[in-house]
C-alpha cells in the first residue's frame, strides 16, 4: 500500500491533464481494494468497491477510465470471495 500512496502523492499537484489524475486516483483505490480484502479489512475493501473511485472515473461524462470497467467487477468479486461471500 505504501507504494501505491507513494506513487500518487506527486499527482494532485502535478500539470497532468485532469483526466489524467482521476485515472491515477482509481490506480490508488484499485490496489486499495485487495490490499484491505487480503488483510481481513472486508468492510473497507468493499467501500472501496462501492464508493471508491473506481465508480467515480467511470461515471464522468468523459468516461476517461472506460477501459477500466472490467476491472472494477473484478475487484468487487475479488473483495466479496475473501470475505467468504
């Protein structure tokens, strides 16, 4: 986890296209999700599922995290297996 908070800490105030750091945020919240899942932090984990901002990217009118979508129900699937659902 620290790498991924690492990664996105120079992003916020960077000249990256606004677009550009939407997508960065989701990379933070996609390793956020089984990172939590794998420490036994399910309800985090599925926060991260349903309000994180793997949502959020692809709900812009842009829809600039597109690509990203099949991934996100990987996540929410991944995040529901090791809570045992």
């Amino acid at each position: 986890m620290a790498d991924y908070e690492k990664g996105y800490e120079s992003v916020p105030g960077s000249t990256l296209p606004e677009d550009q750091k939407t997508t960065w945020l989701g990379r933070l919240h996609h390793g956020t999700l089984p990172h939590a899942a794998r420490m036994g932090k399910h309800e985090e984990a599925w926060k991260e599922a349903e309000t994180g901002t793997q949502k959020m990217i692809w709900s812009t009118a842009a829809r600039p995290g597109q690509q990203y979508w099949p991934a996100y129900h990987y996540l929410a699937g991944y995040a529901k297996l090791e809570a045992g659902v």
